[in-house]
C-alpha cells in the first residue's frame, strides 16, 4: 500500500475529492461524559482553541477548495 493512494484517489472523485484537503479542529476530550445536545444547544461544541482556525478561515478554504472542482 502506497502512502499516499487515499489523497490520489481522493482527487480522481469529481464530487467530493477535495473534501480529503478539509482540516477539522481536534477532538474535544473534555467533553467526553457530557451531553451532545446539550453542548450543542449551548454552542460548548463549536468553541476552539484559540490557536484555532476562526469561522471566517474555515469558510475560505472551503470556497477555494470548492473553486478548484
């Protein structure tokens, strides 16, 4: 298996290749014995770190990568 087959293969996928590029924020372990509803209703799950990407830098990479379909 060759190290990188998922992210070629990923880019022959003309719907949703460039999702493979997506970076995701870390898991929040802390949260780990709490409510999922309850953290979501609350907005507690969609609070980062501070060394995180913000809202507004998510959105454009996800517009650049969409561009380059």
């Amino acid at each position: 298996m060759r190290l990188g087959a998922a992210y070629e293969n990923a880019q022959l996928m003309p719907k949703y290749g460039a999702e493979m590029l997506w970076i995701q924020p870390p898991v929040k372990r802390n949260l780990q014995d709490s409510s999922a509803w309850v953290n979501m209703l609350h907005g507690v799950d969609q609070k980062h770190a501070v060394e995180w990407q913000t809202p507004t830098q998510q959105e454009e990479l996800e517009n650049l990568w969409r561009n380059n379909d």
